[in-house]
C-alpha cells in the first residue's frame, strides 16, 4: 500500500503531467506508421490530398501543437494521412485523418514507409499480415526517438518536488533539486538516444 504522502505525490504528479499537456502513450518514441507523440485533433480526410479550408485547420494545428511526430514548427505543413495509405489500401474500410508534417518528417517517413512497401507488398501474405508488417516498419528503430527534446510536462517532477518536497527544506534548495532530478532525466533520454542510432 502506498503511504499518504506517496499518494499525494502520485495524485499530483498525474494531474501536473496532465495539466502540463502530457499524455501517457506520448512519453513513447512516435511510430511513423500512426499518430505521434504531438498528434492532436486529427481532421477528417479521404485517401486524396489535403485541399481546402481543411489545409488551412492543419495550418492552425500545426502552429499551436507542430508536426505530430517530432514537434516541429518549421516552415509549412503536410497533410499526413493516418493511417498510411499504403495501410489504408489494404483495408476493407479505412477512416482516414489527417495529421500535420514538418517537411522532414514527411520526407523521413515516405522513404521508410515508400520501401517497406515495395518488400512487403511483393509477399504472398494475407493482407492483415501485411498491415501488421507495414505498421511495424515504421516504429521500432525506425520510429523518432525523441531524446533530449525538452518538453514542457518533463517539469511534472519539479511541481512535485517543489510542492511536496521535504518540508524542512528551502524553497531554492527545492528548485536546486528538481531541477537537477529533470536534467538527469534528459540525461537518461539523450543516452539512450545514442544507444539507439
Ligand atoms: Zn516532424
């Protein structure tokens, strides 16, 4: 059982993490095979391109949230198809959305997902297999590693240590404290991020 203060803590830190714009399947590397860590408020599509005053919502999504797999805010948005149409293609009835891309991203993920097509499409699988296959090579190794990227929740850890610290510290010595637990915490992240390339 947890003890009262553990609970606090715990209580709290699930609401800061939330409040801060955290969500718990966004903490994982974002897959270029679905929505990413920063996909927000996916648009309704088709299989076409993205026309319309639909473009211009995307825009809006990406100026306040940025490419929904690294975070980016850099030049204009792609509309990006979730799930995949090389996936859609495959199902009986895909319901497509749209998510914005940074260039890069659209670029990193047409290449990966553009071969992995041409390989898997040449087997004589079932379709759901390969889906399953396709949905795949787009995470894993493949999938963008968010590493040192500073985000704003990763300061869950500070409001706790700040709020519910050992009271019989100062308040600087709190701040001191919990920056030094985040900057460890990216640490951790930057490390396995180099383990990984
Ligand atoms: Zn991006």
């Amino acid at each position: 059982m947890l003890s009262s203060p553990s609970c606090s803590r715990c209580i709290l830190g699930l609401g800061a993490f939330k409040l801060l714009g955290g969500r718990f399947w966004g903490i994982a590397p974002s897959s270029y095979a679905g929505p990413g860590s920063y996909a927000r408020n996916p648009i309704p599509a088709t299989e076409k391109y993205i026309q319309g005053q639909r473009k211009v919502e995307l825009g809006n999504i990406y100026k306040r949230y940025g490419c929904h797999v690294c975070g980016s805010k850099v030049g204009n948005p792609v509309g990006d198809h979730n799930p995949p149409v090389s996936i859609g293609k495959l199902m009986s009835n895909p319901t497509y959305a749209f998510y914005p891309h940074c260039g890069s991203c659209s670029n990193h993920q047409g290449g990966i997902m553009g071969s992995a097509s041409n390989e898997i499409m040449e087997l004589q699988l079932p379709n759901w297999k390969k889906i399953r296959l396709l949905r795949a090579a787009g995470g894993g190794t493949n999938a963008y590693n968010h590493g040192f990227q500073p985000r704003i929740y990763h300061l869950t850890g500070s409001i706790c240590t700040i709020l519910l610290g050992n009271p019989n510290d100062s308040l600087p010595g709190k701040i001191i404290d919990s920056c030094s637990i985040t900057l460890q915490d990216f640490k951790k992240r930057f490390q396995s991020t180099l383990r990984r390339k």
